[in-house]
C-alpha cells in the first residue's frame, strides 16, 4: 500500500497545490460532515477509528479503502 505522505504529494502536484493546502482542504471537508447533526450521519462517523476528538484525513482515507476492499472481498 502506498504511504498517506505519497498519496498527498501526487494529489498536490495534480491540482498545482501543496501537501498542506491539500490536507486543509480534506479536513475541512471532514470537519462539514463531523459536524452534520443527522444522527444517522453522526453513527457513521462514530465506526472510523480515531485517535483525537474528530478524524484525520488519513484515518478517514484508510477507513474508507479498508471498507471498499472489504466490499470486494479482498483481505484485509
């Protein structure tokens, strides 16, 4: 699996933007839904693992690929 760190830097490069500029924009983005007060969205929040008292791009990214490669059937 490619690291985050790559992930963000091809991103970057992509939209003509920077690493930091590219995870300000997804934690924004996180931070609009985190705040959706539809308890159903509050319940999906509440499956991704994270450390602090709101997800991370990278948690919300590894989450999200661990469940589309459980949709496929492939190990995780």
């Amino acid at each position: 699996m490619r690291s985050m760190e790559s992930i963000f830097r091809e991103i970057a490069s992509r939209e003509g933007s920077t690493v930091d500029e590219v995870c300000k924009d997804i934690q924004e983005a996180i931070d609009a839904g985190f705040d959706n007060p539809d308890p159903a969205v509050q319940a999906a929040w509440r499956m991704i693992p994270m450390k602090g008292p709101r997800p991370t791009p990278e948690e919300v990214i590894t989450y999200c690929a661990l469940c589309v490669a459980q949709a496929n059937g492939q190990p995780q």
